[in-house]
C-alpha cells in the first residue's frame, strides 16, 4: 500500500494532538485578548479642569455619592492610592469653581467614592467630571452622564495605562 510522505501540517497536527492527548497545560495555551484595554479619555472630560485639587472628605454638602473603581491594563489589577479628581456643576456650585472640586485615593480593592453635592444638569445634561493625572499612569479625563437626573449617585471605572 502506498502512504504519502507526511507534509508539515502532519507533523505539527499530531505533535499538537499528543500534547493535548498527555494534557500538558502549559505547553498549549488557548489564543485569548492582550488582556483588559485602557479607558480613553472622553471628549468634554478635561472641561473646567483644576490641576492640584486638593484631596478632601468630601465635597460641599454632601447627599450625592460619586464612586468606581481604578484597574490596571493589561492583568486588570486593582490600584492602591491612586489620586482621582473629581468636580461637577452641583446645587451648591458650578464646575468652574474650585469649592466645586476634590480628589480622592483609592482604596487596596481599587475602589473610591466621594460625597458632594447633588449633580444638576449643565448644557441640557447632568454629568460628573473625574481625572487620573497623577504621571505613573497615562492621564485620563471621563465625563460619565446620569442616567436619570434624580440620581443620587453616579459611577465611573478607570483602566490606566503605565505612562
């Protein structure tokens, strides 16, 4: 009987069999994403922006909850004591005033929150404003809308590339 000489394509299909068959996890790794992507910066995020607002307990008054998390590209991992800036047109100011801005660090698990003033609508839409420019990381401005604008909370998640 004649058998054709086996060609490369074969030769790699039954190496790769053999190890699949010896369960080998190591060796074959199924082709999956680069890992998690960066957040980009929203157009309108750096509006108003203060540099070197100070990190406070809170902002104002208070009532309204302004919270996320903060992660790493790439392996996803929660970042400690990262400075998040924070501001908003509220009841109590608007976005250009410095008493209307505050930064926040994030907590081990990566999260923060700030307590501020209730957001109302400016240019037709209530949104917040948060910033990462702390240098380690590639600076990133979000500016995330309110759903509904009786919220009385609004949450905004950073992935930060290494600068």
């Amino acid at each position: 009987m004649f058998r054709p000489a086996p060609t490369r394509r074969h030769l790699l299909t039954a190496a790769g069999a053999s190890v699949l068959a010896a369960g080998l996890p190591g060796l074959v790794r199924p082709a999956r994403a680069a890992g998690l992507a960066p957040t980009p910066s929203m157009r309108g995020g750096s509006n108003n922006y203060r540099p070197g607002a100070p990190v406070v307990a809170r902002i104002g008054g208070g009532g309204f909850r302004m919270s996320g998390r903060v992660r790493r590209a790439g392996d996803g991992a929660p970042l400690e004591g990262i400075r998040i800036q924070i501001w908003a047109h509220t009841t109590e100011g608007h976005e250009r005033d410095p008493a209307s801005h505050g930064a926040t660090l994030t907590r081990a698990d990566g999260s923060f929150e700030m307590d501020m003033p209730q957001i109302v609508p400016a240019f037709g839409q209530p949104h917040g404003h948060l910033a990462y420019d702390g240098g380690a990381f590639r600076t990133v401005f979000l500016r995330p809308v309110m759903r509904d604008r009786d919220a009385a909370a609004l949450s905004a998640d950073f992935v930060l590339q290494p600068a």
